[in-house]
C-alpha cells in the first residue's frame, strides 16, 4: 500500500511537470530581456502615440515653401494621444528608477538614472501636450538606450 501511495504521488508530480513543460515552448526571458522588452514596448508605443510627425527641422529648408509648411503642421496636428504617452513616459521612469538604484556597475547605474529622470521630462512634456518637446525627448531617450548598449551590452 505504502509503494502504492508513492508510486501515485510520483506519477502525478511527473504528470504536473510534464504539463506547465509543455506550456513552455520557448525558453525562458532573463529578467534583463523582459525589462528591455517592456522598453522598446514603451519606446514603440509613445512614438506611435505621438504620430507619424514631421519635425519643425524641415521647415525653412531650401525647397521647401509656405504649401510644405504648412502640410507638416497639419502632419504635426495629427491625432496624439497625449494622456497614453503620459503614462508610458512614467511607466518607465519608474521602471528606470527602480532598476538604476539597484545596479552595482556605476557606468550602467548613471545611464539608467538619466534614463529615468528623461523619462519623467517626457511626461511633463506630455501633460503640457508639447508634442515637439516630447519628440526631442524620445531622441535624448533613444541616444541613452543606444549609449548602453554600446557601452555595456555590446562589450561582453
Ligand atoms: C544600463 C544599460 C542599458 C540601458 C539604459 C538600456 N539597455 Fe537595452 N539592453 C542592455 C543589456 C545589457 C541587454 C542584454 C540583456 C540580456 O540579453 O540579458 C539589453 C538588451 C536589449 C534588448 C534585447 C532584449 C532581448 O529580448 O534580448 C532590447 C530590445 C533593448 N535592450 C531595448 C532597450 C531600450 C528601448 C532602451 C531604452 C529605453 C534600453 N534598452 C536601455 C542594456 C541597457
């Protein structure tokens, strides 16, 4: 009876772990690929949500008259979706924050700070609804990613 009992207790757990392997096709994400992921989610997200913008840069520029202008400020006028480009701007600041104070390596530790207070730059832009200023801080956003991943990720 006692090897019975046993015998059943085994068979299920196997029975168990067969089924959440099978639930798992892919190998796991390290915890670093999930908060990267979430990132580029959150970068891909707030551009969307800005729209397909033209930047003032263009104006002013040889070839390009008043009708030119003008058709970049009715692009730039485009639906923007402020209040969800708030919330991923501090979705990620926080992330960021929580993340920066917890690295040991200084290099990596400074950048994500920055990160984190860019992050919250962004959202105070997005309140204001300044969609020019939230497109210059997509950029500084993006130059931090790419300056870690040349300086850290790319090194190894
Ligand atoms: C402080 C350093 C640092 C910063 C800042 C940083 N990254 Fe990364 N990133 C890494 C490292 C290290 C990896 C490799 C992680 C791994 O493979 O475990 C990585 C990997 C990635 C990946 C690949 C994830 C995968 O599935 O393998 C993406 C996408 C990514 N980063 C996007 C971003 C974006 C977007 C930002 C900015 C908003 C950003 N990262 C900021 C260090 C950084």
């Amino acid at each position: 009876m006692k090897r019975m009992i046993a015998f059943l207790t085994i068979s299920i757990f196997a029975a168990a772990v067969m089924v959440v392997a099978a639930g798992e096709s892919k190998p796991p994400l390290r915890p670093s690929q999930v908060l990267m992921q979430a990132r580029a989610a959150w970068m891909a997200a707030m551009n969307k949500n800005l729209g397909d913008t033209k930047l003032p840069e263009g104006k002013g520029q040889e070839g390009k008259g008043q009708a030119d202008t003008k058709a970049d400020t009715d692009k730039n006028a485009g639906a923007k979706k402020f209040e969800a480009i708030a919330k991923d701007a501090t979705a990620m600041a926080a992330e960021a924050q929580k993340t920066g104070n917890g690295l040991a390596n200084p290099v990596a530790k400074e950048i994500t700070l920055s990160l984190a207070a860019l992050a919250r730059e962004l959202s105070t832009a997005a309140s204001k609804k300044d969609g020019d200023l939230i497109k210059t801080k997509l950029g500084e956003i993006k130059a931090k990613c790419s300056e870690c991943h040349a300086k850290i990720r790319d090194k190894k």
